[in-house]
C-alpha cells in the first residue's frame, strides 16, 4: 500500500473515530459535521471529500463498488451450489467496498440500534450496492439471453436473503467468510429451494 493510500485511510479512520466519540457523547442529531471535522483536525471541506454525510463518517461507509475479480468468478461459475458460494462472495466484496475505513460490521452495531438513521443510511447503501451489481450484471452479460442476466440478479438477490439469514445469528458474518452461520444459511436456502421444485 503506497503512501497516498495510507494517508487516506488514516484519515477515513480518524474521521469515523471523530464521528463514533462525538455520537457517543452528544446523540446523532446534536453531533454536526464542523464538529466531527474539528475534532479530527481537518477542515470541512477535507471532510466531505471523505464522507457524505456525518451518518456516514459514523459507520465509515462511502459509496459502493462491484470488485471486477470477484463478478467475473460469479459470472464464469456454472450453474450448481457453487453459484450460490460465488454469489454470496461477491456479495461480501461489495459491502467491504462500502466500509472505506475497513472497520467491523459489528463495531458500530450499538449506534446501529441506538439511532433508526443509521439503519436508514445502512440500507440506502444497501439499494445502491444492489443497483450497481444489477448494472455491472447486465454491463458483463450484454450479449447473453434475457433469461441468463434475469437468473445471475436472481441469485445475486438470493445471496443478499442468505447473508441476512445468516446476520440474525452471527452479526459478524460480514467480516468472516468461513462463518459457520454463513455457511448454515446457504444450505437452508438450498434445501429449501430444492423442496419448492
């Protein structure tokens, strides 16, 4: 990681701590912008460079990406349970690009339920992370039949229930792939579908 990057994350974090310390001690609605970048040492203007929102800066989360390497082995993944698996992946790469200060899912999960405002950015950035993996589907998939892009969003969607199923028992599932939660949760998911055929 080259210097510039360094720099960058260094100040995604100490935004975010800004943020969480500020929350913490003065409420949500209370905590402004100014204040968070005063309390990290950099003017506003810095601040919206790296945020949107102080919502933001409190869960470190930024606009989402779809990671070209983890779509590619999705889409290159015949059909069969490991689709699924690949679904599931390319789920979690997507959510880590949301976490620019590359903090737990779990460490602001107390100002989470604390604060419905939270939970309201949280799945703002959840529809934008569906809509960019729908957009990326269709941009990969331009030549492919109706019915293939149709089933590739499918299971995409799929794989969004499954981390959730899987979120109800292990709130860290985010941050841990081999999550014995995660993987109870896909089978659920498979042995369920396979009863509706």
């Amino acid at each position: 990681m080259g210097l510039r990057e360094r720099q960058r994350l260094e100040t995604l974090r100490t935004l975010r701590a800004a943020a969480v310390e500020l929350v913490r001690d003065n409420g949500l609605t209370e905590t402004t912008v100014a204040e968070i970048a005063d309390r990290a040492g950099v003017s506003r203007r810095t601040f919206f460079n790296y945020y949107a929102c102080k919502e933001d800066a409190v869960l470190g989360a930024g606009t989402p990406s779809v990671p070209e390497e983890p779509l590619v082995e999705f889409l290159e993944t015949p059909p069969g349970p490991a689709r699924l698996d690949r679904a599931v992946d390319l789920i979690l790469a997507v959510a880590a690009t949301i976490r620019q200060a590359g903090e737990r899912h779990v460490d602001h999960a107390e100002l989470v339920a604390k604060y419905p405002q939270l939970t309201e950015r949280m799945q703002q950035h959840g529809t934008s992370a569906q809509e960019s993996l729908s957009a990326a589907i269709a941009l990969h998939l331009a030549d492919a039949p109706a019915a293939e892009v149709e089933g590739a969003r499918a299971l995409v969607l799929l794989a969004g229930t499954v981390l959730r199923f899987a979120y109800r028992t292990d709130p860290d599932v985010f941050d841990n792939p081999d999550s014995p939660a995660l993987a109870h949760a896909a089978d659920v998911f498979r042995r369920t579908i396979k009863e509706l055929s």
